[in-house]
C-alpha cells in the first residue's frame, strides 16, 4: 500500500486529495491500470492544524484517513506534500524531519521555491528527497480562498501548470514520483530553476497583488470612499478579485520573494512615473499613454495565443511518457511501471 500525506487540508491540499482518492478508486481521467478490484492500493492521510478541517476532509472524501499529529501522519509516509504556504513550509518541514522514514519524498505546492528550498536542504535529513512544486493554474480557475476546504475539488489542476523544481539532494526516483504526482491530478509538469521561477511569480503574481493592495488602500482611504463605494463598476470589482483570489497571508509570500519583487517593482514605478510626467504636463498630448496602452494589450493577446500553443507542447511530451503512468506507485512498490531512464 502507497501511503501519501498531505499536510495542510486547504484548496489546494483538498483539491490534491480529491483527486488522488479519485485515483485510487479507479476514476480519475489519468489513472493508471487499477488492481483486480478496480482499486489502485493508495492510502491517502489527511493532516490539518485543525482537526475540525481534517474531519472535515474525511467527510468529503479528500483523505482516506485522517491523522492527529504530524508523527502519525508522515512515519510511513513513502510521499509527503506540504500545501502550506510561508513560514508554515519551514515549520512544518522542521517538525516532520526527525519522524519521517529514511528515502521518504518530501514536496510543497507553496509559490517561492528559492527560500523554500533553502530549507529543505538546512532541515531535511540527507536520506530524504525534496522536491519543489507549485501548481499554477489555468487562468480561468478561480478559488475562494477564503472559504478554505469548500473550495477543494477534483479537478482543480486540469490543465494546469505544475512547476517541478528539485533540490540539490533529490533522486532521479524522487523527482519521477512528483513528476507523476502532477500528471496524475490532471496537470503537464514544467521543470526550472528555483531563481527562475521565483522572478517570473513575482511579475506575474506577487506585482499585481501588491499594486491592487496599494490601489485599494489609497481609494480606501479617500474622504470620499463613501461616494466612491456607490460608483464603483465591474472594473473595480476585477481590482478586489487579484487580492480576494489569494489567501489572506499573501504579503508574507511576497516579502520573502523580495528582491526579484523589488526589481518588477523598480520597472514598474519607472512607466507610473513616465505616465505621471505626461499627465502633468501640456505636451505629449497621451501618447506615451496611448502607446502603453497598445502594448499592454499586445502582450495580452500574444499571452492568450502562446500560453494555448504551449500548453499543447507539454501535453504532447507527457503524451511521450506512457501510462502513469505505473511509477508513481512502482516506486513505493516492488511491481509496475518503469523508471523515466528506462521510458526515454
């Protein structure tokens, strides 16, 4: 029996067990050839902070069995999945070191993979494998985060984007199993560097969530909110989704992404400040506004087009890789599957 842990019971830990417990009934769209009684020998263990979200989990069939304590959870864990984000990664990355078994795979789902990694290393035993990964996904998935468990469902990372990022300890086996993890819940696996995926999230993810903070909080703050607040448009309601479509303790994950952030940041504040000298000044007529304008809706179209035509390149290449795809389970087990050495 494949025994995986997954700490953290949230969206994406939910989402993450939903669709491995679909797995192991036989019904998942990517599942691998299932045993004489169409059930894949998987045991998913469900551990949250909170037990009243663990129970929870169990209710909806996200978990196979629930554990109380990190100890339970992780010591006959051949797969642990941190979905946390934050300080939360390094702490639970800290308490689960003494107690997991010796060749145990350890991954995250969290967006900074740099810091995160860093940990892993310093914490870790030598014995064990970590793996980077952060789900990223399709632009019309929207989560509540707020709403926690709730929002956890199946099919969440079909389609997806799963960055794989390995540590510098990591086996060829290691890195196969989070591999499969990902195609197995329905995403394509995108292998790069910790410094390279850390610089891309914080233009694409962590800008735009400060830039909306700071544009809420300065409306927000107006002496004239009260009206503002009736004349708000769809518009406005689109500038509160990039803060409500992240958890609330986002701006941790951003501090500590800081300094590709500060970079973005740097080159953004340089436009708002070519905006402004055109806007305060009688010449110019808006054209530097105008051709701002024009880009922005370039790179927006061009992203629509190329994100499509990309994501079919992934799909092809783990349409390469034949049926999960055993080795997920092959690696925990004495049968099934082959290595990616020996598929290639």
């Amino acid at each position: 029996m494949v025994q995986v842990a997954i700490i953290g019971l949230g969206p994406v830990g939910g989402s993450l067990g939903l669709a491995l417990q679909e797995m192991a009934a036989g019904k998942g769209r990517r599942t691998p050839k299932a045993g004489a009684n169409g059930r894949l020998p998987l045991l998913v263990v469900g551990y949250d902070p909170e037990p009243r979200v663990a129970g929870e989990a169990l209710s909806r069939r996200a978990v196979g069995r629930v554990a109380y304590s990190l100890k339970e959870a992780v010591e006959e864990a051949g797969l642990v999945i941190i979905a946390q984000s934050g300080p939360a990664v390094r702490d639970t990355l800290q308490d689960i070191a003494p107690l997991l078994k010796p060749e145990a795979i350890v991954t995250d789902t969290s967006s900074n993979k740099v810091e995160v990694l860093r940990w892993a290393e310093e914490l870790l035993p030598p014995e064990v494998s970590f793996v980077g990964g952060h789900p990223v996904l399709l632009p019309d998935r929207e989560v509540n985060w707020e709403s926690g468990l709730q929002a956890a469902r199946a099919d969440l990372f079909q389609g997806a984007i799963y960055c794989i990022i390995p540590g510098p300890r990591a086996s060829s086996q290691a890195v196969d199993t989070v591999q499969d993890l990902a195609y197995l819940v329905g995403a394509e696996p995108f292998f790069l560097d910790a410094l390279e995926h850390d610089g891309l999230l914080a233009g694409l993810n962590h800008l735009p969530y400060l830039l909306a903070a700071a544009m809420l909080a300065t409306i927000g703050a107006s002496a004239a909110w009260r009206d503002l607040k009736l004349l708000a448009d769809p518009a406005f309601r689109h500038l509160q989704q990039l803060l409500s479509a992240r958890p609330a303790d986002f701006y941790q994950t951003c501090f500590s992404n800081r300094q590709p952030l500060l970079s973005w940041l740097d080159r953004l504040l340089a436009v708002l400040g070519e905006m402004r000298r055109e806007l305060a000044g009688e010449e110019g007529g808006g054209e530097y506004l105008r051709r701002i304008v024009e880009k922005a809706r370039a790179a927006g179209a061009d992203w629509q087009a190329r994100r499509d035509e990309r994501l079919k390149e992934l799909e092809a290449l783990g349409a390469q890789i034949p049926s999960a795809r055993q080795s997920l389970l092959s690696l925990f087990l004495p049968y099934g599957g082959r290595r990616r050495e020996e598929r290639d």
